[in-house]
C-alpha cells in the first residue's frame, strides 16, 4: 500500500515531535476541522488565505491540495488570493500564486 503524502508528512512530524502530531491529528483534524459551523470549503478558504497572508509558505500548498478536496475552484481561489493582496502585501499575494501553480501544474 502507498503511503500518501499526508501520511508522510505526519509520520515526520512524529519522528520530531510525537505529542504536536498526536494533537494534530486528534485536536486539529480529528475535532476542529470536523466541527459544523463551517464547511471543510470554508475552512479550506479561510486556511489558505491566512497561510498566505501571514507567508506560512512552507504549509500552504498541503492546504491548497485540500481546498481542491473540498470543492473549491482555481478560479475561487484566484480571486480569494488577489483580494487579500490589498490587505497582506502585492508580494505575498505573488508567492501565494507561485504555490497555486505548482499545485495546479502536478493536477495536471
């Protein structure tokens, strides 16, 4: 059975810090993102445009790959990444397209 890139990722995390990853796991994934107020495409969104606005680049093109999961569009995320380029800087914005990219490039 392949390992997923998710499960990679947190058994490297698990390798450095086992108690963050179990809270990720359990607490982030297993309880936060599975709360109803919010769609996951909500959740997506908002993730995603505050990894880019606060320049979390390292963390946002897992999180593109999942706002896609969750039913939103390149062209959602275009607009939602060129709105908040007036409010967390041009360059941000630019890097944040420069991941949407390569996301969209390995969908393809």
């Amino acid at each position: 059975m392949a390992v997923t890139a998710e499960q990679k990722t947190m058994d490297e995390l698990k390798a450095v810090a086992p108690e963050f990853a179990k809270l990720t796991q359990e607490l982030l994934f297993g309880d936060i993102w599975k709360r109803p107020e919010l769609s996951q495409r909500d959740k997506s969104l908002i993730t995603v445009t505050c990894l880019v606005a606060l320049n979390r680049i390292e963390q946002v093109e897992f999180h593109l790959k999942k706002a896609f999961e969750n039913g939103l569009t390149r062209e959602e995320l275009v607009a939602a990444v060129t709105h908040i380029a007036f409010y967390a800087g041009w360059p941000t914005a630019a890097s944040g397209f420069n991941h949407l990219k390569r996301v969209i490039d390995q969908q393809e």
